[in-house]
C-alpha cells in the first residue's frame, strides 16, 4: 500500500467519523432538548439562534406534511436510497456515497423520533426562519453538495 492510499483512507475514515459524529450529535441534543430544556429557550448567537425545544410532526422546516402516510413514505424513500447506495456502490463516487449517507443518517435520526415520540425534536431556532435540527442539516447540506456535484459531472 502507497503513501498516497493511506492518505485516501484516512480522508475516507475522517469524513465517516464526521457523518458519526454529526448523527450522534443530534441524537445528543435532541435528549437535552427534550429532557433539561422543554418550554425554555436558550440563547447560542443573541437572539439569532436559540436553542428551543420544538416538537414537529411535519417535515424538515415544518413543512405541512405528517401523518403515518408521510412515515411510510421516509421510510420507503430511506430503503430506496439505501438500495441504490448499495447495488450502486462501485460505480458511484466518493463524494456520492458521503452524501447519500448524509443523507441517511440525517434520515434515519429523525425517523427514530417519529417512532419513538411520534414526532421530530427540532431544537435550533433560527430567527425569520424555522426552528431545525442536526438531522435536517445534514440531509439539506448533504442533498445540496450532491445536486451541485451532478450538475458539474453532467456538464
């Protein structure tokens, strides 16, 4: 093994240990939200961004949409990514298969709390916007640097 493989796998292990830590992040403040800060709003930049205890049974930056026929659309949509990750895996890009996980794991957290609360635990309250989460980040950054990616890979 080269020099220049090693440094391609730890760039690899870096970015799976950010997606890590970004979903256990989330898991994290999401357990802090609910638990040490329901109905308590606190400042992190002014009165910008707060952190703030919402619960959204609709989807990312509540859109109106819930109900069991939106969690059994997720879930559909989660195990089609997933397969097509998958049955795709050697002929898809790195920066493909970071995002399509990005994309999972965002997925996948949120999902836990539609089963688990019966709606998401949103906590970061942006001012003049939505009230979001790690989750949602990860899925709107995530899906954004794939769009981008495609559209210059096409061009």
């Amino acid at each position: 093994m080269n020099n220049h493989t090693t440094k391609l796998q730890i760039r690899n292990i870096a970015w799976l240990i950010m997606l890590a830590i970004f979903f256990l992040a989330d898991r994290y403040l999401k357990f802090v939200a609910i638990s040490a800060w329901p109905n308590n709003s606190k400042p992190i930049i002014g009165g910008l961004l707060n952190f703030n205890f919402i619960p959204n049974d609709k989807i990312a930056f509540s859109l109106p949409l819930s109900g069991i026929w939106l969690n059994a659309s997720i879930v559909v949509i989660i195990g089609a990514i997933l397969l097509y990750t998958i049955f795709n895996f050697k002929r898809l890009a790195k920066i493909e298969i970071f995002c399509l996980a990005g994309i999972l794991l965002g997925a996948l957290s949120n999902l836990v709390d539609r089963f688990q609360y019966g709606y998401v635990i949103d906590y970061l309250d942006l001012k003049w916007f939505t009230v979001f989460n790690l989750a949602d980040a990860l899925i709107s950054v995530s899906t954004l640097i794939l769009i981008i990616y495609l559209f210059k890979k096409k061009s």
